[in-house]
C-alpha cells in the first residue's frame, strides 16, 4: 500500500520549507498543502490543537507537529539519504545547533529587523554575535554537516534567502565581509538543485517583507 505523505505549510514560511527540503533529499513524494494563517483550515486545527501552527507533517493519517520534530522523525522513518550522523556525540552537536538558530539566531535577526533606534542597535549587536558563531562552526567545512548537507544546513537554510531580503528591504548590510564562509556556504547551499527549486518567489518575498517592515516602521 501507497505511504500517504502530507505538509502542512505556507508558501513563504522557513519553517516549512526546511520540512520540504528533507522530503526532497530523501525523495519521498507528498502533497503540499499551503495554510492561510488569516483563516486557519479545520484540517490544520485537527491536525495540530496544542499550537494550531504550521508545519505539520501528515503520514498515513499521523500528524507530527514541530519542525524540528518533524526532521527527526523524517529521518527515523526514511532510512535513505541521512540528514543525522550515526555518531551519538555528533547527532548532539547538530541539535544544538538547530536549538541555537531557533532559540538565539532567528530571533535576534527578527528583533533587528523590527526594532527602532536602541533596540536595533542592541539587537543587530546580538544578531552580528550569533552570526559570529556560525562563521566559526563552518570553519574547515564545505556544510555544516560535513561534506554533504544535513539537520543544521536545513534549519540554517533560511540564511541563504532571507538576509539577502532583510538586507534589500532594510538597506543594512547584515552578512557582509566580516563572514567569508558563511557568505560561501548560502551560494552553496543555494544552487544545490533540491534547494534552488524550492525557494518561495522572491518578488513576493520582498512585497511580504517590506509590508511587515512598514507595519514596525511607520513613517512619522
């Protein structure tokens, strides 16, 4: 019998894309279904009552919420193309560094793009910090996995798309030369054809984007 695989996601949410992303690497076929968040669906309440949030992740009638749950488990089903090491020690580093981008990084890049005056300042300060020991986690690798792309090149993915956006909307340079290997590793990850294919369109991006930025920043 057929494995039913569904995704609930938007089209724009890094969130879901790095859920997609897994799916792909281990070429598993799914059906994606995009949520308005403004109208949420019964099947996404249904699906996800603690948070009524995407992603979540649909096999055979289950539903896992969470997008770093839902990696795991997407791992630990599909066998083929690992996103996590075998190694204990070096699984442990991975969720580490996910945790970090979703406790530290992405809340401080989203703080300075949001913030006035002293606020983003001491927030850029944070987010330029963090960034910091992302440059030095790359240090000696091609990914952050290794050699190939794995849990952390996922969850850091947004990085490849959505600086460059930040940056365009805001007019601040966030990721310039003070981060080589980082600036290396987003045109890396960039053109891996899984990833290129996937990204949500930039246009619309920078429409969504710039109406959140004037929604933090009116003029005065």
């Amino acid at each position: 019998m057929a494995e039913e695989v569904k995704l609930f996601k938007t089209w724009s949410s890094r969130f879901g894309l790095r859920v997609a992303w897994a799916l792909k690497l281990k070429g598993i076929p799914y059906e994606a279904i995009d949520e308005d968040l403004s109208n949420k669906s019964v099947l996404l309440l249904q699906y996800n009552p603690v948070h009524k949030k995407i992603p979540v992740l649909v096999h055979n009638g289950n539903p896992i919420s969470e997008s770093l749950v839902i990696l795991e488990y997407i791992d630990e089903t599909w066998k083929q193309n690992p996103i996590l090491p075998q190694d204990p020690l070096h699984r442990a580093r991975e969720r580490f560094w996910a945790k970090f981008n979703d406790e530290k990084l992405l809340p401080s890049a989203w703080s300075a793009f949001t913030k006035e005056g002293k606020d983003r300042e001491e927030a850029m300060a944070a987010a330029m910090e963090n960034l910091k020991f992302v440059e030095e986690e790359l240090k000696g690798k091609k990914f952050f996995s290794g050699e190939k792309i794995g849990l952390v090149d996922l969850v850091f993915g947004w990085l490849a798309n959505l600086i460059s956006i930040f940056e365009e909307v805001t007019g601040f340079n966030i990721v310039g030369e003070g981060y080589p290997l980082l600036s290396a590793w987003m045109q890396e990850f960039s053109e891996l054809p899984v990833i290129k294919d996937t990204w949500p369109p930039r246009d619309k991006m920078i429409i969504k984007y710039q109406a959140l930025y004037d929604k933090y920043h009116p003029a005065k």
